[in-house]
C-alpha cells in the first residue's frame, strides 16, 4: 500500500529528519544477514568506526547504538549522571526541554538556565551559572534545536568553559553532525550523540554516541545504568569489534555506506554545501516576505529552517497543499510553535535542487491560500546564493 | 566489501537469531523515507499493530520499539518495576542471568530461582517460592532460554499462579513467540516481549512489546523510567499511530512484510512447522551420536537446538568448517557453556531444505575433524520426519 503503486506521487522529504536517502544507501541495506558475532560483522564494524571518528573529527572512543537520536542521548544522561548529580542545561526549545526531563528521570538535578525559544544561550550566560553553581559538574547542551531552529554558536567557547572548571561537556548534536561545523575534539566535546537519520542521510534507527577519556572516568563510576546503555558493556564489546546486543543489521550496512558517501564528498564541502543550501533558503524565505524564527542572525541553523507563519496564513493548510499537490513534505511546529512556524530540513543529499522544488512548492502553496507571492522572485532569491 | 562481490560464498544462517529474511521482507525496506508524524505513516503503523496482535494472540496493547530484544525486556523491567520492589525470576542460562541483572541494576531486589542450567523451572518451583515471597508481586519469566535451548513448558501454569496470586507476570519470548505456542492473553501474560529477528525472520533492530490491562494499572504509577522506554509516553503516541521517538523506518516496513507473511501462512501452521523442523534435528542428532544439552525432552526448544559437543572434538573448528567450507552458520555456547556445546536457529524461515543444508554441513565439518559420521544416516534421520 505504501510507496509501491504511488511511485508517481513520491514526495520530497524535507521534514528535519528523517530526510532523503541516497539510492546505494537505501541498496546497501540489501545485504545478506550475516552472524553478528563474526568475522564480517568484524570488518563492517571496523569500517564504521573509523568513518565516524572522521565525522565526529574525534580521537575518542565511537558507539553505534541500535536506537533512535534520543535513545543515544539517554545513553548520554544516564552513564553520565548519578543520583542528586547537578547538571546545567540550557533550555530554549522541546529538545533541551526534553534533556532536562531525561536528566530528573535519572535522578540527576537539571539546573535549568532558561531562555526564550528562537535564542541560543551565550557563553557569558553559561560561565555566570558556573559561578553560581560550583558543585555543578556538568553541561549539557543541545547544539541545535530542532524545535527552533537555532544553533548555538557560541559553542567552543561553552567548552572551553567545562574544559577550565574540570566539568564534562555532553552535545547533543543529533540534527546538526554532519551539516555544520562540529569538531569535537577541538571543541572539548566529552560526549557527543547524534542520529543516523539526518545530515548524514541514512534511514532511521542508530544513535552514535562518542566518549573521551575524561567521560570514561565518570563513566566507570556511575553505578545503576540500564542494561541497553551501558557504555562500559558497548567498550567491551568494542575491543572484539561487537555490540553487545543483536546490531539492527540493515541500518549497520546502511550507515557503513553512508558514511563512504560522507568520505567521498569530504567533510569541509559537505558543511559548504549545507550553509550554501540554508543561504539560498532563507534568501528565499525572504522574498517570500517571511521572517526566520531566530531572533539572531548568526543563530539561525544551517540545518533545519524556521520560519514564522505569516499573519492570517493556515499553516496546516500550506502543508496539506504541499504534500499533497507539490509533493514536499516539511513540518509544523512543536510544542507551544505548533502552528506558528513551519520548519524545513536542510540535511544531508540537500542540493539547489531541494532547494529550489522546495521553494517553489511553499510559494505556490501560500499562493494558494491568499498569500501573494511572486514565485519567480522567490526562485531567483534562492538561486542567487548557487551562481 | 561485504556480500556484493561474495555472493558465491552466501552463506545459510542457522544461528539463534539474527535468521534468514526472505526476500520480499528484505526489499520492503526499500520503501521511501516518509514522515513519521504523516498519513503513510500512520497507516503503516495500523497495519503493523493488527497483525502483532495477531501474532501475540492479544487484545492487549501492542508497541513496536526502535532497539534490539534486550531492549524490550529493559523496558519491561524499568516500567513494572520500582525501588526496593521484588520480583521471583528463575535463572537458568544466559538471558535469564541477565534479566535478574537488569532487575537488579533498576533498583528492583530479583528473588532469584536458580536451577541448573539445562534445566527449566517447573511450576511447582514457582508455587513454592511465591509461597515463601508473599511481598513479591511479580514473577519474571524467559520462556525460551536461547543459550542452552529449554523452553520452560510449564509456562501456562505458571501464568495461572501468577494470576491467582495477583502478581504481574512478564515474559521474555524473544527467541520464540511466532515459532512456539504462546497465547498472549490465555496464558495471563501481562507483558511479553519479543525481537524482530527471530522466529517472525524480519532483520534485528525491533523490539516488541505487549502490555495487559493490569500491568497499565502498575505501569501508571511507576516513577522516573528512562524517556526513552517510557510506556506511558509510547500508549500516548499510539493512539495517534504514532512513536514518541523517530521510529527505523525500512525496518517497520520490513516487519510490516514479514507479520504479512505470517498472516499468510498461518500461526498454527507455522508453530507446527518449527516443531517438524526441530524434530528433524533431534533425530538428526541422535544419528550423529550427539546429545541434546537440555535435560528433559519435553523441555527442548523446537527454535533454538543446543546440543552438547562430542568427547574430544573442538566445536569451534567445527563451526568454522561448516562455515567456511559448508556455507552454513551456527552457533557456540556462550557464558559458561562456552566450548562445551553448539546451538543451531530453528527459525523464520526454517524448511526441510535448511534442516538438511545444515545436518548435512555439520555431519561433514564432524568427519572433517576425525569424528566418524554416517551422512546418509543422518539425512535421512531428518528426513523421515517430513515423509
């Protein structure tokens, strides 16, 4: 029923994940099921590993979990957090709100530095909480929320803080690895988590998960951590080139492809590539007469597009009409956003091409309910940033 | 690297999970990247649940989850279970040593029943114990031992004691439901899980969960479970044909396919034809002068065949010989019976063509290492069985 027959109705995913999937990634899942305690699981694992220490720019120590971004960044919470343990977290959207949730269901104490959505919290702001809170030994931090479609630049800088006051440096990174800078060694990421199913263009199902030395020595101490997320099980199985539990094989072989792709691009024009692609949209965003929802520039993601719905405009609607007269598909709002911005993935296989049917899909489906808009300007706004 | 250029070499897989997938199951991933919070999705997630039922035998809620089989039995463990609280669970192998360690690392107290393993426990057992334990409010249950191959036959009944008792009664059936009997709601199983990649022959990296009345009751007041196993969160996303968390897509649609195909054949059929298939390899074994490793023959598992290794011969030569000269792959024993025996899947897709694939690989690998083996005696062993 699904996908089969309706070939001809195929859609462009341009939802924030999951997204578009290169053809011999999608192939490459077609590959026999092999014994996961064996030699060719070996050798596939061995050729993961390795290119995820190349997109995660990290020496340390990388984990493919059998799970989605947040089953990875629960694994995060609860190797790296103890009973009545304070943590400071940022909070500026439904993600960050979820982390300080998963943080008090552990045990731990969020110290919750609130901020308004559609801002990204400033180093200064981070370094006066760990002033105020000594006995904090750790941040945690959604690089880019998904909800809001805000990155974080002032990142290095918030690590070089937990860095300077000996505290662990947690990333969640799930929306945002892959499309935009991110080099966690450099940047004195402790853990980093993200998801196979966004700028690295795989399908969904495996978190990866990277781990430091200073994490390890945390780690070893936490005592009471679920079975399905313990690192220290993931490390020891590691060293024999094995998860501990059955692997999701096809997602395995998936990622293993994907990843090549990555390789083959190069990391640095993979980024290029996703800041042009997210230029040329928010050109057109502004044609279009639509504002970002970001309050500032230099926050606005490169990976994932929102944008306020105009005033009087059904943004349900435009959807609805997207999807189903120019085949798009992109998202709504979350939380208390739903239904005042509209959200698009810039993520993983997104070229002017994306772009551009994209573009012209929203121009013509806000035209559709009343909103009056010159399509060719929008196009041409959008086109600018690739010529 | 692995498979495309191999195909020569295909090898039969005969471990204990992950099994054979067949080709139409394996293809179904190819369906396109959708958005899991739109229409195709929630049609697809229909689907998939009517047939769960349908294979769990339930009324019951059912709940697909994005992790491997230890992943659904975590979830169990941290949903029913709160601080301090006991729970009688029978250990008799690997997996069950587990549970009682997931238990444990939840901050539950497991009332451990130990038995030698080889062994299963026997109602009477359980009666005894609940007896002794009336704090004890629940009994945790695997029902299909996958690292020494007993299926616990007295399962009904201690379904029945559990009932009786008004204790919440969790069973772990991941190597087994779809494969054996079990009749979710007539046996009084009010949370029962299994894997993807087992008897149902989808690829590993789903979790199946299903949850009775009664164990909502308890689930409802349970404290601070992990987000991401979070059954509350999971039944409210449900009602929407939803998953709180990005569901592994292709392997939705892959079990889609392969609860389809059960549907097709039928669950008493395919019950019926794992146990042929299972008595074909007992008498197979018996011809090589082999003993099976459970104890009492009514306790052998007809999905996972564990058989103790001949005097003198090293079992994991001969696994490498059937595997590497024969095309087929089996498994060791793990844990302490690691060396000491050899466990072959009799799963999913399990015919009469791969029962005599595999005799006939590990008749030879035996002659291979100096064991004397009659071939023909030993095919037609399990030949006889499907005349």
């Amino acid at each position: 029923m699904i996908g089969e027959a309706d070939l001809i109705d195929k859609k462009l995913v341009m939802v924030p994940g999951p997204t578009n999937v290169p053809d011999s990634v999608m192939y490459a899942m077609l590959q026999p099921m092999i014994d996961h305690r064996g030699a060719d699981f070996h050798a596939l694992y061995s050729e993961i590993e390795a290119n995820l220490k190349y997109v995660f720019q990290t020496e340390n120590d990388v984990f493919i979990l059998t799970s989605s971004g947040t089953g990875g960044v629960e694994c995060a919470v609860c190797n790296l957090i103890g009973e009545g343990e304070k943590v400071i977290v940022p909070v500026f959207g439904v993600f960050s709100e979820r982390l300080a949730e998963k943080i008090r269901r552990r045990g731990g104490v969020p110290i919750e530095v609130a901020l308004p959505w559609g801002t990204a919290p400033k180093a200064s702001e981070i370094e006066e909480v760990v002033e105020k809170e000594p006995d904090a030994k750790a941040i945690f931090l959604v690089y880019n929320e998904t909800s809001t479609g805000v990155t974080v630049r002032d990142l290095p800088q918030i690590g070089r803080i937990a860095d300077e006051n000996d505290m662990l440096f947690m990333v969640d990174a799930v929306s945002i690895l892959g499309g935009d800078h991110l080099p966690v060694d450099e940047w004195n990421i402790d853990v980093c988590v993200t998801g196979s199913q966004k700028c690295l263009a795989c399908p969904p199902g495996l978190a990866l998960v990277s781990v430091s030395p200073k994490a390890w020595e945390k780690i070893e101490k936490t005592e009471n951590k679920p079975m399905y997320f313990d690192l220290l099980k993931m490390r020891e199985y590691a060293s024999k080139k094995e998860t501990p539990f059955t692997p999701a094989l096809p997602l395995f072989y998936a990622l293993n492809e994907a990843l090549k792709l990555v390789r083959r691009e190069g990391l640095e024009r993979r980024i290029e590539r996703h800041k042009r692609c997210a230029e040329a949209f928010y050109n057109a965003i502004d044609a279009l007469r639509m504002t970002p929802f970001p309050m500032e520039k230099e926050n606005r993601s490169n990976t994932v597009i929102a944008v306020n719905v105009p005033d009087g405009v059904n943004e349900s609607k435009v959807r609805e009409i997207m999807r189903e007269k120019y085949n798009v598909l992109i998202a709504g709002g979350m939380g208390k956003l739903k239904g005042k911005i509209l959200r698009i993935g810039c993520m993983g296989v997104v070229s002017q091409m994306e772009v551009l049917m994209t573009v012209n899909a929203l121009g013509n489906a806000l035209k559709d309910v009343g909103y009056p808009v010159n399509i060719e300007d929008c196009l041409n706004a959008a086109r600018k940033i690739f010529q």
